[in-house]
C-alpha cells in the first residue's frame, strides 16, 4: 500500500492516455465500484443479510461546480443500486466552501465525505479534520501516493482523480472583431488586447477582460498566480531557493491588472462578480478574456453552452520568456471527515467513487485529466469542443508544495486587488507582505508545523517537461 509512485511515471501515464485511441463512453455510472477501486478491509460478508430497517444516511459536500450534474447523477445511481442500504446527501456549496467547513466542525455538524483540494487539505489536516483512510485500503497502489497533497505524516487521508491545467480562455470572435491575431504572449500585449477588444464591443457591453474577483483568492489564483509561474516565480509568493517569501516578483503582473482596471477594460462589476456569472457572461459573448482551469470546457458543454467561438492558450508570461511552468494541480479528491458517526459507510460511498466506472467517464467527458495511472492508460481522450487547448504540455508541470501559514491581517491575495482598485505605494506594500509571510513562516517553522525549507538548487525551468510525451 505504500508504494510511490513518482510524478513523472504518473504524468507518463497520462500522456499516454491522451495519445491513446478508443471509443468514449458518456455515460455516467452505471454500476458500483469496479474491482479497480481501492479494497476494504472492513468486512461486509453479513451486511446484505441484515439490512438495518432504516437507511444509514451520510452527507457529500463540494465546492466543484463545473462537474455538478456528472456527480449528481453518480451519487444518485449510487442510492439507487448500492446493497448497504446507504444513502448519501450531496451539498454543492458556494464561494463560502472553506467557511462553511470550519462552522460545520465548530458545531459538530461536519459532514461525512467532502471534497479537499491541493490548497486546503493541508489545512484540513492541520485543523484535524481528517480521518486516515489507512486502516480500510488493503491495496491502493494504483492510486498514487503524494506526500504532502494526500499524505501526511506516513498516513494517507485522500486519493487522486483528476488534474487541472491553468490556461488563457478567449473569445475568438471578439479576437477577431478587434483585429488582434493571436492570444498575448506578454503582459503588455494582454493589456493592449483588453483595450482594443473594449473599444470594438463596449457599445454592445462586452469589455476585454474579466476575472471572479468577488474572491481575490479565487481570481488571483487563477490567473497572476499561473502567470507568474510560467515566468519562473512561486505562485503563492514562496520562494524555494531561499525558503522565505518574496513578493516583490508579483510587481509587473498586479500593475498589468491594475492598467486593465484604469483603461476601463474589465468588465464593469468585477469586485462583485463570482466565478459562475462570469463563465455565464463568457458565453453570451460579453468577455474578451480570462483565465482558468481545464474545467472550463465542461462549464460550456454542459452549465452554460456557449453561444461564442472560444480557445483556450497558454497563459501569458510578464516579458514572452517562459522561465517556470504552469501548475499542474491535483493529487487529492475526497477526505472522511474525522466527526463522522457513520465512517464505514462513509468509505462505502468513497470505495464507490474512486471505482473505474466513475473516473473513467469523469475524464473522457472533461471534467478532468486523471492522474490515475490505470485510467489516464485505459481511457479514451476526451472527447468535448475546448479540451485541445487545456491538454498537458512541455510547459505544464507540479511545482513543489508551498508552505501553508497563518498570517495577521490581510492575505496577499486581498492586498493586490485593493491596490488594483485604489493604487499606492507597491513596494511598500511587498514590504508588508514579505515582513508579516516570513514572520509567520518563521514561527511555524519553530513550531514544526512546517517542514520545507529551502532549496539552493531549485530551479523552475526544470519542471518544464513533465507532461511531455
């Protein structure tokens, strides 16, 4: 069970699958876990003999939404076809996700499987939210064991499914219409399109660019995070060369989004706007550009059909020299919540989920690219308008994991987008930054609450390659 499986075996096998030909199954499941799934070691020979007169009932809770249908459906199959009289709620939440998790465990009420990603399962497991999944896997070897995004401390808590590339998402037709060629390369060729597809579709309310920026996290984190890892800097901030955090490397590409801002070439409302209404604005046409995950593809397909010719490429970088690599995210799916009165059931369901006739299809109709090796080599490539522009590239790469730290006041994040909004003083405002990150890092250190130090030898170039066939 405790076998590794290095990153660049697994993302071999990935490519592997997006090459490979085969017929493409969109159907959701239609059966339980496949003897793929991981194995149990809980017994379940006399569970069927003695159903208990009323369905054990277990909550599911997520914040992805761009897969909502597909699980639904899935989840309900589940209810309907499972022989341990399980019953599962499934909660999409909103933008709120992470606050509504912790007031679930303040208030004992915390559901019993829920979604975890690259960058809160860290948190999750720091917060002892988690409940080791260990003692139910009798064999989880072809599911990938990462320490840090899955695994903490010798014990795993989650196991993957799929991976998200960051890409640039544009209108085409906007493109076009605003006689701009190709997708911009640099930041000020991002800013000058933002601008010329603005003078050609204001009058008809589209404007050049547009990010979620109701959550700064959410927007930043989508988009100058991507950016400025493709130009060789940590996208959180975190410099591994040294082990402290340096924003000072953010300048060029928060000032690019501040001009966008001053030249009136957001779409007007940003500071308000979610992710779901501006993938909704996005498909009426009314957007230029933006960036996101390999999700995307799904949202058009199946929550908002696109009524728009759109592309996706590779992000931008601060002056056109890619130096880094674009963050290839995943490594984690679903966690047991350690409050769960019901975690036999609780795994039942997981057991369920991570079998191959609910993965497969999860990664041929786009949802995701697995990073499950059996899968990712078994599966046809996915077959949905979009996905193209969102495969893995030479450019696309796993950074090595940031360090996460409790910090006083603002984050980053929120800091940027106020001076997007209301300017100042940059410099100063990294000075801040860098002086209350370190100091944070610094006592978590101490504390041993973090454990990655720097790496002199680090070099970000080296992560291009991963994905390359």
């Amino acid at each position: 069970m405790k076998k590794k499986l290095s990153i660049l075996a697994l993302c071999t096998a990935v490519m592997v699958s997006l090459a490979a030909c085969g017929s493409n199954n969109n159907e959701p499941a239609t059966s339980g876990a496949q003897s793929s799934a991981p194995a149990s070691s809980a017994s379940t020979d006399n569970e069927a003999s003695k159903e208990p007169a009323e369905k054990t009932k277990i909550s599911y809770w997520t914040n992805d939404r761009h897969d909502a249908d597909y699980i639904k459906q899935v989840v309900d199959n589940f209810n309907q076809t499972n022989d341990y009289n399980i019953e599962v709620e499934l909660v999409v939440k909103t933008d709120e996700y992470d606050q509504a998790i912790d007031i679930s465990f303040v208030s004992a009420q915390a559901p019993d499987v829920f979604r975890a990603k690259e960058n809160t399962i860290q948190t999750y497991y720091k917060k002892g939210y988690l409940e080791p999944i260990d003692g139910y896997l009798t064999d989880a070897s072809q599911f990938p064991e990462i320490e840090n995004f899955n695994t903490f401390d010798g014990k795993r808590y989650s196991l993957p499914n799929f991976g998200a590339t960051m890409r640039l998402v544009y209108n085409v037709d906007l493109f076009q219409k605003a006689g701009i060629a190709t997708p911009p390369t640099t930041l000020a060729e991002m800013v000058e399109a933002a601008k010329k597809i603005t003078e050609v579709g204001k009058a008809d309310g589209a404007y050049g660019f547009a990010q979620n920026f109701k959550n700064p996290g959410s927007a930043f984190g989508r988009s100058a995070r991507v950016i400025a890892e493709m130009s060789g800097y940590g996208g959180f901030g975190y410099d591994h060369k040294t082990g402290k955090y340096d924003f000072s490397n953010f300048k060029e590409i928060i000032n690019a989004f501040k001009q966008i801002k001053d030249d009136g070439s957001m779409l007007p409302g940003v500071e308000s706007l979610d992710i779901d209404p501006l993938r909704a604005q996005f498909a009426e046409g009314k957007i230029g550009m933006y960036l996101s995950f390999s999700s995307e593809p799904g949202v058009y397909k199946n929550q908002f059909p696109a009524k728009i010719q759109w592309a996706a490429a590779p992000p931008p970088t601060i002056d056109g020299n890619i130096n880094g690599a674009s963050g290839f995210l995943g490594g984690q799916w679903l966690v047991m919540s350690n409050q769960s009165k019901n975690k036999d059931a609780a795994w039942k369901f997981m057991q369920y989920m991570y079998g191959d006739d609910v993965l497969k299809p999860y990664h041929e109709q786009g949802f995701g690219i697995s990073m499950v090796p059996h899968i990712a080599a078994s599966a046809a490539p996915p077959q949905i308008e979009g996905i193209e522009g969102f495969l893995p590239t030479k450019y696309d790469g796993v950074w090595p994991l940031a360090p996460t730290v409790t910090i006083e006041g603002s984050d980053n994040w929120t800091e940027f987008w106020k001076y997007v909004v209301k300017g100042g003083d940059f410099d100063a405002l990294v000075k801040q930054l860098n002086d209350r990150y370190n100091t944070a890092l610094d006592k978590a250190r101490v504390n041993g609450d973090v454990k990655i130090n720097a790496s002199p030898d680090f070099d970000p170039a080296k992560l291009q390659g991963t994905f390359a066939k």
